[in-house]
C-alpha cells in the first residue's frame, strides 16, 4: 500500500505516547511534507513497535527517544535513537540475529526472546530497505534503517 511516511510515524508514536506508562519523552523529528512509500503496514507496525520498545526497555527513567525520518537520495532514511544502556561493541552486529541477547542476565530482567529485531530485519529486507545499528556502551542506541522512496513515474513527453 502506498502510504505518507511522517503520518504514519506520528500515528505509532501517538500511539506509543498514550500506552507507555514510564516517565519516557518520545522525541519526533519528522518532514512535513509528504514522504510517500510502499509499505506493508502490518509488517512496518511491527518493527516499529519492536524498536521503540526496546528503545524504552533499556533507557533510564526520564530518558529521551528521538524519532527522525527523511529522504536520503532515492531512500528515505528511519532512525530510532536512546539515551540507554547501549550495547558493547563487539555485539552490535549481532543484535539482528534470532535468539540474541546481550547479556543473559540483565535479560532475563527485562524480558524478551531476542526474536524482536531478527523478526525487523526480515520484514526490512522484504520491502527492499537495510537496517543496522550503531551503539556506544553506556551511551545509547540508534538502530537505523532504509525504504526505497516509490519509483518515479515515467517522465510524460
Ligand atoms: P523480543 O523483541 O523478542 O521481545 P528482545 O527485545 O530481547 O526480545 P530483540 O528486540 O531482537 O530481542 O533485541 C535483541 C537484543 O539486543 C536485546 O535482548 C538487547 O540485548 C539488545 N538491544 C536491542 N535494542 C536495544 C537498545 N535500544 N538498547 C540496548 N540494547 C538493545
Ligand atoms: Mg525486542
């Protein structure tokens, strides 16, 4: 389905705003013009909600979540970023793979199966984008990722 971006993420993050219950501040940095992509909405609700849950997992009470999107040459660009924990070096790439979680035991805290983001990448993938990671331990997260921007219509002669 062909849909406006921005909308789209400022209907999930509204929706993130009225459920969340931790003292969290959802941060929007969104075009206002429209950004039209392909989109599975089901599928792209799914990693949203995926990352910006996780986002909220592992960020400190009164932390920031900054949601910004914009169009990278023929891509449009999401990127999610925290404030939290972060993710050691050597496991940032790791992340994307099933069953993967950073250190058991303050998982087993947290809750989760590790399937979140293995499940994102697929979905990604699937619409034609790339996702990835970059992450300072200790400093936060920002989890990144690519739609291809609709194919331009053929130029009328
Ligand atoms: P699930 O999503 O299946 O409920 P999960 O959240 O543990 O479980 P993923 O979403 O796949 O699984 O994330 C994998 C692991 O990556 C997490 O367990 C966590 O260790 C790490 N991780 C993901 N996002 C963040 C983040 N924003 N900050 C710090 N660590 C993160
Ligand atoms: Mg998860």
């Amino acid at each position: 389905r062909e849909i406006d971006l921005p909308s789209f993420l400022h209907d999930i993050i509204d929706r993130h705003e009225m459920l969340e219950k931790e003292n969290i501040e959802l941060k929007r940095q969104l075009p206002e013009t429209k950004i039209l992509v392909q989109l599975d909405t089901d599928k792209m609700t799914q990693v949203l909600d995926n990352i910006i849950s996780n986002a909220m997992k592992y960020s400190p009470e009164g932390g920031t979540i900054t949601l910004s999107a914009g169009k990278v040459g023929r891509k449009v660009k999401v990127s999610i970023s925290d404030q939290g924990v972060g993710i050691p070096k050597n496991n940032v790439s790791k992340i994307f793979d099933r069953f993967f979680r950073v250190d058991k035991a303050r998982s087993r805290d947290i809750g989760g199966t590790g399937l979140g983001l293995a499940i994102a990448k697929e979905i990604i993938l699937a619409h034609g984008g790339e996702i990835w990671a970059e992450s300072e331990w200790g400093q936060g997260t920002t989890i990144h990722f690519t739609l291809p921007l609709r194919k331009a219509k053929e130029a009328s002669a």
